[in-house]
C-alpha cells in the first residue's frame, strides 16, 4: 500500500540549540529555542503554527512550548511512542497531519538534558516494581544486572559477531567515520577531534562487547523541525527537503531495546519493514540513495541496518564498511553530520536536520548530487525511517 | 639504636636463618612405612569421597579387561598411603622439612600456605603394594615478600618405592612459610574508604533490583521461590512463551498455564557489563540469553565460569542462586560434563582440543570426606570453628581432594583406560566450603615417548575468589587401533 501523502509534504524549517554536555537552561527553554529556530528558518511565525507533534519522553508538553511561543490554538496535537525510535515517527506522524488538513504548519522537537540530568547511560537501577507491563518487561531482565542501553545492544551484538565473524574492529570503522564526519562539523561536540581505529581498540570497555567508543555521546540540547505541505513549503524562505515518505515499523515479538526472542537477533525485521514501506512508497531502491543518517546509539547496529535497506547483503556489512563505502567520497556517505556518536544525541531528530541540510546541499560534509537521503531512527526498538529528497 | 642498625641485624639474623635451611638441603627423612598396603578398602573410600566412578579401582571384573588386567589404585592416591593416621606419628628428628619449619617458626615465620605441588606416577600401583616414601628438602628460596607476606619458600620432594625398592612415582611440595603482611596505610585509607562508601549507599541499592510481578507472570518468580524454572505453556494449544503472555496468540486461549523446565540449555548470546558499576551486583559477572532445551529463550546470568571462557553454544545447565534471601534466581552454568566410557585414543586428539568444563560444588561432605579418605586430619577440613580461626569462611578442601578431582575430570574426559601420569599444579585461592570450582582444560601438548601416547593438558580450577589451581598435567592414551 503506498502512502497517500508520499512526496506531497516537506520539511520546512530546522533549528537546533546548541549541543553539549551542560546546556545550563531548562528542557523548556531548549525546546523552545529550537522550535523558534526552526520557525524562523522556514520564515513562518507563531500564529501560523497549529500543529504539534511530541516524542513521548519528551517532557516538554506542548501547551508549555505554545506558552513560551506565541502559539495560541492548536488543531493537531499527538505523541509517538519508543523514545529514539520515534525519530522518524514525529515526521511520519507530522506529514499525516499536514497532508489531511489537520494541520498546516506542524513543529516537532526533540530536547533534552540528557548529559547533565537524566543520564540514559546510568542504567534503570531504581525502577519500582508497580506491575505495569512496561515494569514486568524489565522484571525479565533487570534482576540479572542487564540495565543499560548499551548492555542490551550489546547482546545483539555478541550474536552478530558470532554468526558472521564481524569483529570489535568493524564496529569501530562505524565510530571512525562518524568522528571523522564530526571533525568537520562546528555543531558537533566532537568538531575537530575525530579518531582513530587504535583508539577505538583502546577505549576502556563498557559492556564487553562494547568500548567506550562504540557508544554515542549523552547530550543536552535540543532539535527541531517545521512540517508542512510540499506546495505551502515552496512559498517559504528555505529550500524545502520533500518528505518522499516517513513511516514507522514494529514486529513480531517486538521488545524495547530486548527483542531477543525471535528466531534471529542479528537482522532488524521492523527495520526491513520500514525499507519495504518506503522503498514500496516511493518506487526508489537502495541504489537511489545517495546518502544516509543511520541510527548511532550503539556501532553495532549500524551493520544491520545497512543490511535491511539492502545497500549490502546480510552480514556482509562489515566489509561494505571496511572498503570506505560508508565515509565522505564512498558509494554511501553516512551520518555526515558525525551522526549521535560524533554530533550530539537527541534522539535521532538531529539526524532528521541533517538529512534535510544534505537534500539543501548545506552540510558541512556535503556530497555532490545528492537526490535522496535516507534517515533511521532508533534500532532494538519500535522504530521509523524516511527519505528525504530534492524538490524536483 | 637506628634503623639502619636494625636492618643490618635483622639482615644478619635472616642470613643466619638462611645458611641454616640452606644446610638442610639434601639431608634425607627416615623412610616412611605405610601403615598398610595399597588396598581396595582404602581405594574404596577414596573413590566414593572423590566421585571417581572407573571401574579398574573397585571391579575386579572390570579391572581384568583393562590394560593392568587387575585392579589398581588411582593414580592421585600416591602420596596417601604413606601419611599417618589420625594418629600423630611421633616426629622424625631427621626430617629435613619439620627441621626446617622449626627454624623458620622460631624465627616468627609460624604461618605456612601451600604454593605448588608437582606429582609424578611412573606406573599404576597393584593391591598388596607396600609404599615407603623418604622425604628429602631440594630447594629454600630467599626472603620472598608476597602479598601474604614475607617469608621462605620450602620445596620438599619425596621419593617413592615399593616392596622390592622399586621406584614408583615422586611427590614435591612446595609451601611457603611466612609472617602475616601488614596492611600499610594507603592500603588501610583505602580500605576505610571503600567501608565508608558502601555504608552510604542506600539499602534497595544493595540488593538486586527486584522484578514487578503481575498477576499472569507470578506463576514464573513462585517456581524460582520452590527452585523450578517454569515456561508459560498454553493449556489450549500447549504454544510455550516467554516472557509470558495474556493470551495465547496462537490458538486464541486465556487458559494458560506452565511447563516446568527441563534446566538444559545452549547459550545463545551474552554479555559482560562493566560500567557504571552497580553497587548491588558482584563484578565480573555475564549476563547470558540462554535456549532453554524446550525452545523458549531466558535472560540469565551465567555462573560458575570465569568470563574468558564464557562461549555461545556452550552446554548449561540451571542452578538456583539464593545468595539474596528474598529473590532466588534461575541461573546457569557450564553442564556437567558426561563420563566417557570409551577410551580415547592418541591419534584422536589435537592440540589445542578444548574440554568441557566441569562445575563443581565444594561442600561439607567432599571437602572432609575428601580429607578423610587422603588421611589428611588437619583441623581446617573438618572443623569450621578452626576454619574461622584461620580466617577462611568455612572448611578448606584439602590439596590431595583438589588433586583427586583434577585426576578424575582428565580421567573422565579420555575414558577409563587412560592414565594420569603427572601433576604439576600451582595452589592459588582456597576452595571454600559454599563455593564453586569451576575446572577447564585444554591439550598443550601431544608426544609419544617410549612407545606411549602422552598428553600434556593445561588445566585451571576457579572458583568466586580467582583461581584454586592452575598448572599442567601429564596423561597417557593407549595408541593405535581399538582392541
């Protein structure tokens, strides 16, 4: 089924806040800021918003932000679910929206203190036992000291080594390019200081099989972006990044963050089923796509994902990315923005900015002829995907 | 009187110590008469403390199939037949070893650890054999500090022969004889200072986090409670599931009940958490997702095996973990390994060829009836209250125990006409009465010397405080076509 609202809407308008690791202000205020950078790339102002979208972890509500804004009615107003997972959600969901006439200006933000207050990377330690089906699914796993993100990816991870002899080395190659992006990137934490492989292989261990720098960053900071109709957005200031199409996927036996009891662990079938959706939507193919922000909390799962969206074959990542198809000037450029591991981590929407930059031909690791962009949201989780593209 | 000048005399008084235990050196102990021959009751005892279950010890039918064609004694039993009693033999004036701890205990070294035992068994021994064995001093090393403290090390070998002044094998015991070390101020800071952290953190820190329970998962932590792994098995369709569902998605049915668990498994993946360090978990530990022999997949953790040789597709086997009062856990660890009945041959292993690994339970009852049956009556293996007084938790296996199990794991693996020629271990961590010892090994070596197929296998004994035993041991596998 193609989606009836593929390639008629667009993303507007970007606006990020700075990325660090204290921001010294409220969540409030970073959303805030973000969503008026964005507002204001588009050249649109606070009356005209009447939509907005939300990742549910977000805590900025959005009667909050319309408060602070100027925004004084809205006709849209909903949530997706899954955390970094609902990266691409918020779009998917934005672009329904718009394209219905719910709304016709819709904001969707992502803004966190993630470094300096709510440490995802602290592990889920103090969770009290109330008997909600979220808390009895981590009752299967928190007993047993598996408590960070980073440990339950990592047992995906020790599965794919084994099936297909990747290597700590091949998830580090995800971690150097991603830097190497970073380097060239002033937004980035990381600007000006990429890695190398070897310190990659020293970088003290997390969760064995995970290094410190298999690991994206905690970050605080916030991310926005301005949805509308692709015809509303061609009479707006900024060239617009046309939402060819945003879906999301969830499947069988689907887990958060722990999906282990699948036949397989090593693919990511919510992630194939949103490569299907959007290949289906569009009529593009892996061959179409010119680059790509693929989901980076964790290194490993990059290989997989490259797998789903069939721009290798299974388990043949490793070496798709060893022969540099993956860097600047390869058949794949990915995560020029540095990605979460070398930009910031908010979530995946900072990767949704990029991926509208590099359709504008404005990222700071620009490749040439750039039609189409692929963007991911979070791996191990109910997740989502879209592809950006030129206005043609 | 200055501090140099304490030195100096006290250097002088250890050279002086030293040039007295160096002159033993040498000097032989009156022989040893085994109190009784080498005889099927004691062989009996032995093999029933050990678990060994080979035939050629106890079966005379058995026996005279194998390659002696009579019953024999386990090779681990050497040095058991010449030990006294729970008598006390009055002690031999001669004996270079007791001369020397004598010494040593004058001069403030009272405190004596094991530190390597190395064995030698020329050939298997048969019913009626008399042993004597003459103890000989070989080796005193210089003042050594370790992290136990400082002392001497004493190397003691003794010589085996039989009836006929036949040499039959050769034990040497390496101990050390030391003062207890003081903690030095940064390590007694340090101390004070870990105290005073864990003292800060809060109590529901200090006990795993507890599972939420809803109504129809409670049936899977009550099994933990009465030590049973329960699936979650339809009562309409008989679909297993885990984690639990409400509804059978499959047939469609509210009527869902549990299955007990066989508690086989096969890891299928795993991890190794290090950082953040969580106060209420014990590092290092893994945690495993395990396929449970019925289908359905369990996170759990894997215990009773140093991480290093933690691999996906190991064999496991469940264990309940109560060490918290309040939350008994399901866990694994490495399947015990089945007794090979066939005889391996030379020309079927390979260097490298890894064995599986063997958990074993350190309890009361093997670790005195181990003591008892390697006439070893130190107070330390039978008597808890002189356990604590030694500062250890509980009993203390005995060095032959360890020894007869490291014999019996090899001897297992290789199969029942094997022989275990040699032992040359180091003796690290005590094993603890409570705690596991997990042993592994692997082919270093394969020679044929004089016609007969000897294999060298690293070998390791861990259990929670590091390693018990880590060394090599010698094995002769019979060559050529199967008889």
């Amino acid at each position: 089924m193609v989606m009836s609202f593929a390639g008629k809407t667009a993303i507007a308008g970007i606006g990020a806040t700075d990325f660090s690791k204290n921001s010294g202000r409220s969540t409030l205020r970073l959303a805030v800021e973000a969503c008026e950078l964005a507002m204001k790339d588009a050249g649109v102002t606070p009356d005209m918003i009447d939509g907005m979208v939300t990742y549910a972890h977000d805590n900025n509500n959005e009667i909050d932000v319309c408060r602070s804004l100027g925004v004084d009615k809205l006709t849209h107003f909903s949530l997706v679910h899954h955390s970094g997972g609902a990266a691409c959600g918020v779009v998917h969901q934005a672009a329904m929206a718009v394209a219905s006439g719910a709304c016709n200006y819709c904001l969707v933000w992502r803004a966190f203190n993630e470094r300096s207050e709510e440490r995802f990377g602290a592990g889920v330690q103090e969770r009290p036992p109330a008997p909600t089906p979220m808390e009895v699914d981590f009752g299967w796993s928190s007993p047993f000291g598996l408590l960070t993100p980073a440990s339950w990816v990592a047992m995906f991870a020790q599965r794919y080594m084994h099936e297909y002899g990747a290597t700590s080395e091949d998830f580090g190659r995800v971690a150097v390019a991603c830097r190497k992006h970073a380097a060239n990137n002033p937004a980035a934490f990381f600007y000006g200081k990429p890695i190398t492989l070897e310190e990659h292989q020293a970088s003290r261990w997390i969760v064995k099989p995970l290094r410190l720098l298999d690991c994206c960053q905690e970050s605080d900071g916030g991310q926005a972006l301005l949805i509308t109709t692709l015809d509303r957005a061609r009479h707006l200031k900024s060239v617009p990044a046309v939402i060819s199409s945003a879906v999301q996927g969830s499947c069988d036996d689907q887990q958060m963050m722990k999906s282990y009891y699948r036949q397989s662990i090593t693919g990511i079938p919510e992630m194939k089923l949103c490569a299907d959706q959007l290949y289906a939507d569009t009529g593009l193919s892996a061959a179409d796509i010119q680059a790509a922000v693929l989901y980076d909390h964790f290194t490993p799962l990059v290989l997989p994902q490259l797998e789903e969206f069939g721009f290798c074959k299974r388990g043949e990542a490793r070496d798709f990315i060893k022969d540099g198809n993956i860097e600047l000037g390869g058949r794949l450029p990915v995560n020029t923005h540095g990605g979460q591991i070398g930009e910031a981590y908010i979530h995946g929407l900072n990767g949704v900015a990029e991926g509208v930059r590099l359709v504008r031909g404005t990222s700071t690791n620009q490749p040439a002829n750039v039609d189409h962009v692929l963007v991911t949201a979070a791996t191990a989780v109910p997740t989502s995907a879209a592809i950006l593209s030129r206005d043609s | 009187m200055t501090s140099e000048g304490t030195r100096k005399m006290s250097n002088t008084n250890e050279d002086k110590l030293l040039a007295q235990l160096q002159a033993l050196i040498g000097r032989k102990s009156a022989p040893q008469q085994a109190r009784d021959p080498v005889n099927q009751p004691s062989i009996r005892n032995w093999c029933d403390a050990i678990g060994e279950e080979n035939p050629i010890y106890t079966d005379p039918d058995a026996a005279a199939r194998s390659p002696y064609g009579e019953v024999v004694a386990p090779p681990a039993m050497l040095g058991v037949w010449t030990l006294a009693g729970n008598i006390p033999r009055l002690p031999d004036p001669d004996c270079p070893r007791s001369c020397a701890m004598k010494l040593l205990a004058e001069a403030g070294y009272r405190s004596t650890v094991g530190a390597n035992t190395a064995e030698h068994y020329s050939r298997a021994l048969k019913l009626g054999e008399q042993l004597s064995g003459t103890l000989s001093l070989v080796e005193v090393s210089d003042l050594k500090t370790t992290g136990l403290g400082s002392g001497y090390f004493l190397t003691a070998l003794t010589e085996f022969t039989n009836q006929q002044g036949e040499a039959v094998g050769s034990w040497k015991f390496r101990t050390f004889h030391f003062k207890p070390r003081e903690l030095t101020d940064e390590e007694r800071a340090k101390q004070q200072a870990r105290k005073e952290q864990l003292a800060k953190i809060p109590p529901h820190l200090r006990v795993r986090p507890r599972p939420a329970v809803m109504r129809e998962t409670a049936f899977f932590w009550e099994g933990c409670q009465a030590r049973e792994l329960r699936i979650q098995q339809c009562g309409g369709c008989g679909r297993l599931s885990h984690p639990p569902v409400v509804r059978c998605p499959q047939c469609g049915s509210y009527d869902l009940r549990y299955q007990v668990a066989s508690g086989k498994a096969k890891l299928y993946s795993f991890v190794e958490p290090v950082y953040p360090p969580m106060p209420f978990m014990r590092y290092p530990y893994i945690v495993g997702l395990v396929e449970l022999a019925e289908g359905t997949r369990l996170l759990t953790n894997i215990v009773h095996c140093p991480p290093e040789l933690v691999k996906i597709g190991m064999d496991l086997e469940l264990v309940f973990d109560d060490t918290d009062p309040e939350l008994i856990l399901p866990m694994f660890r490495p399947a015990q390994p089945v007794r090979n009945t066939v005889t391996r041959r030379f020309e079927d292993v390979a260097v490298g060829e890894e064995l599986p690994l063997w958990p074993i339970d350190v309890s009361t009852r093997l670790v005195v009836g181990g003591a008892i049956a390697t006439r070893d009556f130190e107070d330390i293996h039978h008597e808890v209250a002189a356990a604590k007084r030694a500062g250890l938790k509980d009993l203390l296996m005995n060095v032959f125990t360890s020894n007869g199990l490291c014999s019996r794991y090899l001897s297992e693996w290789a199969g029942p006409d094997a022989r275990v020629s040699g032992v040359d271990i180091r003796l690290g961590t005590p094993n603890v009465v409570g705690d596991t010892m997990t042993l592994s090994a692997a082919i270093a070596d394969k020679q044929e010397v004089d016609g007969k197929g000897v294999i060298t296998l690293s070998l390791r004994g861990s259990n929670s405080l590091g390693d018990h035993v880590t060394g090599s041991m010698t094995m002769e596998l019979p060559m050529g076509a199967n008889k």
